[in-house]
C-alpha cells in the first residue's frame, strides 16, 4: 500500500493545497521551513471542536511533517485552539507575581 492510500480524503486535499502554495510560495522566495519552529492549530468555538469527529490532519510541506498543537505561542501571545485567552492570562499573571515577589 502506497502512502496516499493510507491518508484519509481531507489530508490529501489540505496536503495538495499545501503543496501548490506554501512550498512553491516559499521555494520562489528563496526560503526554507523550519521543522522545529513550526506547528499548526484547528481553530474553532469549544463547541464546534468538540462536535467534530475527526482526528487531526497530518500536515506535510515538502518532506517535512508539520507537528499539530492545542496551543501555539505567536508573538508573545499563547493562542489556544477555541481562541480563549485563559492560559495567555494566566501565564502573564504569574510572570508578573514572580515579578513582584522579586521586588
């Protein structure tokens, strides 16, 4: 059995997207992905990723497997994957009490 025939319908179409965009998009700017540094988020209401009975897609750029991930950290700002701003909250509160306390 080839690869393709083991990965579901939805990876093959978001991997071809993938594909046609993001690494001709990035091979035409002389730019390189960075394995380590990158990551991807299904977003939506609590209720609507709970409603979902799906696994996550597995995301492929190049020969490159890109890691899934209930949160990401983007320019110093944790974003969960329903868009709360709970764990974003309560990671700056407790660097500024370990702030503080060091006062």
């Amino acid at each position: 059995m080839s690869e393709n025939e083991q990965q579901s319908p939805i990876n093959l179409v978001i991997n071809d997207k993938l594909q046609g965009t993001v690494v001709v998009w990035m091979s035409a700017n002389r730019l390189m992905l960075n394995v380590d540094k990158t990551e991807w988020l299904l977003v939506g209401s609590r209720r609507t990723l709970s409603s979902l009975d799906i696994t996550r897609p597995v995301l492929q750029l190049g020969r490159n497997i890109v890691a899934a991930s209930d949160h990401v950290r983007l320019l110093g700002v944790d974003i969960v994957s329903d868009l709360s701003l709970d764990r974003h909250v309560s990671y700056v509160s407790a660097s500024c009490f370990y702030r503080l306390r060091q006062m």
